[in-house]
C-alpha cells in the first residue's frame, strides 16, 4: 500500500494498471493506487480484510470468487479473460484480467491480480 516506503512498493502502487493481491480466504491484503480508487474507499487500509462482496463490484462477487477458487485449488496458475465490471449503476468497464497464484514456501498462500481498462462505458439511469 501507499504507507510502504521501499522501491518495490513504491513501483506496484504507482504502475499504471490495476494490481491487487488476496490470502487464501479471498480477501485483499492490498492493491496499488488505481485498483484503490477504483474501490472508492477513503483509505488504502480499509481493502485490507474485505472481500469482492464488500465491494463496490458486488454484482461480480460470485464470478470472482469461482475464478479465485480455480487458483487457489491449482487448477489453473495463469487465469486470463475479458469480463464486464459493473463499478455503479452508471460505470460498466470492460477489462482484461490476469490472475496467478502466490506461493510460499511451494504452497499457493494467495492470489495476485493484474487488469487493464479496455472500454470505460457511462450509462443513463
């Protein structure tokens, strides 16, 4: 998060896309600066423990959850798709997605993530 000082920390947050890492129970332990705005929360800190249902992409929760599952379980270590984010009512984001396990020691502890906006479409409700 944004409170690390080292070089590696600083470059995640800073990177251009949206990074976010989870532990094995699917909730974050942290993201870097475009994945926290995206959240919408007041502070970095308030990602860490929450999960996609706490988010405001809820509607994606399940779908998330079911992809995470697939890393988590070893059945995939390289998860890649374009799927629709439903931000609000208002913002719908097309992104690319990559998801891969982190592993530790040779066990999977965790899943880290990488998206790119492709299409950004504002509704009319």
């Amino acid at each position: 998060m944004h409170q690390e000082t080292s070089v590696p920390h600083h470059i995640i947050w800073n990177l251009p896309s949206y990074i976010f890492w989870k532990d094995i129970n699917l909730c974050y332990l942290g993201c870097n600066e475009n994945f926290f705005k995206l959240s919408g929360l007041k502070n970095p800190a308030k990602l860490i423990g929450k999960t996609d249902y706490e988010m405001p992409w809820i509607k994606c929760a399940s779908k998330y959850r079911e992809d995470d599952k697939e890393i988590l379980q070893g059945h995939s270590h390289n998860l890649t798709s374009v799927e629709e984010l439903v931000v609000t009512e208002k913002v719908k984001l097309t992104i690319y997605v990559v998801k891969k396990p982190i592993y530790q020691q040779g066990r999977i502890t965790g899943i880290q993530g990488y998206a790119k906006i492709l299409t950004n479409t504002l509704g009319k409700t």
